[in-house]
C-alpha cells in the first residue's frame, strides 16, 4: 500500500493555492482602483474610502498571506516528503 503524497501534484497544487491568492490580489487592486475613481465629492465618499481601503489593508491582505503560507506549507511537506523518501 501506498503511503505518501505525490510531490509533483503536491507542488502543482501549491503553486495554484498561491497563484490564486495573487489573482485575489489582481482583482482587489482593480476594485481598489475603481473605489478611488468613483465621481464623488464629500465627507462620506471619504469615509467610504477610508472604510475600504482598511477592508483590504486588513481582512484581504489576511486571506491573501494566508493563501501564500498554505501554498508554501504544502511545498514544504512535498519538500520533506521528497528528502524522507531519498534518505530510505
């Protein structure tokens, strides 16, 4: 019986768990972006703002870091999966 990970597929899958937090990135920027755009004058388009950007400074930048350390954990167990077999 087999006993292990594939640490090719292990690897792949990191790389996609990373890549996806990037393109959460990707997409907050674009919103970000379009945030600071809007054609609004005023103290509560201030606030809106403000209230936004510490939404992405704060909870998305969280998720993001947390999808690049999920994605380097799992390289890393493929990593040490990859030395304990060569080391039998």
């Amino acid at each position: 019986m087999f006993e292990g990970m594939n640490t090719d597929e292990g690897r792949e899958v990191a790389q996609e768990i990373m890549n996806a937090g990037q393109e959460v990135m990707d997409l907050i920027n674009q919103v970000t972006s379009r945030v600071n755009g809007v054609d609004w004058i005023g103290p509560d388009y201030e606030s809106y703002k403000e209230d936004w950007n510490q939404f992405v400074s704060g909870a998305v930048n969280g998720l993001v870091e947390a999808f690049q350390a999920k994605g380097k954990d799992l390289d890393s167990q493929a990593e040490q999966q990859d030395t304990g077999s060569s080391a039998k």
